[in-house]
C-alpha cells in the first residue's frame, strides 16, 4: 500500500475490468494493489462513481482479510487500513 500508485494509460472500461479480475482473485497482494491504484488523497481530482465503487469494493474485501488474519473486527480494519493509504 506504501508504494506509489500506478495508474495505466489505458481506457477505463479495460482497467476496471483488469480491476474487478485482481478483487476477484481473492489474493491479498492484488486486491492491496487496486486499493493502492484507486485510492485519492486530499487535493486529487474526485472519483467517478464506477471508480469509486471498485475501490471500495477492494478496500472492504482487504479489509475482510486483513481482520481475519489480525482477529479483530472489520471497523477496525478498515481504519488501519485508511491510516495505511493516508500515510503512504
């Protein structure tokens, strides 16, 4: 999630495809690397909404994961995880 963010040149419509195929493959890195890629800081252009929904799709998915591996619930999980992206 540190790394920095790389965002294809491509049309959207393939990149949310390529998207949605890493959320559906279940593994944690790829999912971390859509949550990474979408993800907007304070001062970045707005979301689309298709964008948006991707991202939170993958964040609540890392999330899962992440309070699985951690034993703890998914509101706390989803917290680190938003310190994560705003410290990166």
């Amino acid at each position: 999630l540190k790394a920095r963010a790389r965002v294809k040149r491509t049309m959207w419509s393939r990149r949310a495809q390529e998207y949605e195929a890493k959320i559906n493959s279940g593994d944690p890195i790829f999912i971390a690397e859509v949550v990474r890629d979408l993800h907007r800081k304070a001062g970045q252009p707005d979301q689309s909404f298709s964008e948006r929904q991707i991202f939170e799709s993958a964040r609540d998915r890392l999330a899962q994961e992440l309070a699985a591996v951690e034993r703890t619930d998914l509101e706390v999980a989803t917290e680190k995880l938003e310190e994560l992206l705003q410290a990166a």
